[in-house]
C-alpha cells in the first residue's frame, strides 16, 4: 500500500516567521512531487511541483526533496495570516499508465498568528 | 487563466437515487480525472479519463460508478445507486501533463 504522511498539526507559527512542513512517502520510485494548499470548504490549489532533489523557490515557498530519505519538506517565509490552511503534500505514482494519479497526505494544519 | 468548473456546486439527494455530476476540464489538457474527499480524510483518486477512455481506476471507483465525455467539453462522473458513504467533496482535475488542476468541487450530501 502506498502512503504518503505527515503530521497533521496544527503546527501554529507567529506573522512573519518560517513554517516547515514536512512529508514522507513509501514508494521508493516515486519522481513527482507536489504540495497544495487546501482553505476550509475550498478545492486543492497547487503551490510548488518538484522532481529532482535539492531545492526549489518560488517567492516565499521553497521545496526540499530527498528521495534517499523519501522525504519532501516546504518552507513558508515571512509567514502571513492568509497562508493560514491545510497543505497537502501529493505524490505521482510513477509506472502508472498517466500522469496526475496523485497519492494525498492527509495534510498539515497551519496557523499564522497576527 | 482557464479553470476546471464543476457543477452543481452542492447535490443533495436520497440513498438509492443516481446522481450526475458535470464538469469542464480546462480544453487543452489531456487527462482528466475524478477525486474525492470524505469530510475530514484523504483526498482519494477515483478514476483517470484519457483519449476517450478509462486509463485507470481506484479500488474504490465501483460498478457503481461511471464516467463519459459526452461531447467536446463537458466530462461526467455518474453514481448509480447512492449510499450514505458516498457523501464527500467531488473534484473534477485536469492536467496539461505537469501537476494536476482542480476544480471547486460538488459537495454530495446523501441522506
């Protein structure tokens, strides 16, 4: 059974610190890499994609991987209230026949107090 | 910038009735596919919808369950025979072949 995990939190950081959330996986052959932010009652939005280890920015995100570790990781700079939501880390089940089947974590809550 | 819309937004209906939900993919992707999320639980694939068939499916994607693309743009998941566990937030994805787009969901209320 493939499974992606991660604390479910909530993981509560002051406005303006950084926020780590993390993720591991179980399919050691697994390439794809996605964390999405999820605001209560709305649809998933996707934030970052990575497919090679090392790190990865996009304005205030940044994505970690190590596939040695099965271990996916995003950083939150200068955290504001609004990025407060669930972030899900999704994984691509590689040797399927498509792209975009996506195993879910069951999220982190995260809190940023004003 | 183009967005998977589904609807209706929220489908009530009673145990036992068959119910449709519709969703427009974004019109130059290539896979589309059907998610869903039990209140509180997992986002779960259900099924992928590629070149005008079934690519693949979840364990949890049924007899009970179907999917069409009855014309050009619009793309279906149809349930049968509804049960009570089938209350959940359906989204509708697609993807260009990077990362998957979701729509805003239907929330199906079983009573």
């Amino acid at each position: 059974q493939k499974e992606v995990e991660q604390n479910s939190g909530p993981l509560s950081v002051p406005e303006g610190a950084i926020a780590s959330l993390n993720c591991t996986y179980s399919d050691r052959v697994s390439q794809s890499f996605f964390w999405y932010r999820q605001y209560s009652g709305k649809s998933p939005e996707l934030i970052m994609s990575i497919y090679s280890n090392g790190d990865k920015e996009d304005g205030r995100f940044t994505a970690q991987l190590n596939k040695a570790s099965q271990y996916v990781s995003l950083l939150i700079r200068d955290s504001q209230p609004s990025d407060s939501a669930t972030y899900l880390c999704a994984v691509g089940l590689d040797g399927s026949s498509n792209t975009g089947k996506l195993i879910f974590g069951q999220g982190t809550t995260l809190q940023v107090k004003p | 910038e183009p967005e998977v819309t589904q609807t209706p937004s929220h489908q009530v209906t009673q145990m036992g009735q068959e119910v449709i939900l519709r969703c427009v993919p974004i019109s130059n992707h290539l896979y589309f596919y059907w998610y869903r999320q039990i209140l509180g639980q997992k986002v779960e694939f259900l099924v992928s919808f590629y070149n005008n068939e079934i690519s693949e499916k979840s364990e949890i994607f049924d007899d009970q369950f179907s999917v069409e693309r009855p014309d050009g743009s619009n793309f279906t998941l149809k349930i049968r025979s509804t049960k009570l566990e089938d209350s959940a937030m359906y989204f509708c994805a697609s993807t260009p072949g990077t990362g998957v787009d979701f729509g805003p969901g239907t929330r199906l209320t079983v009573l």
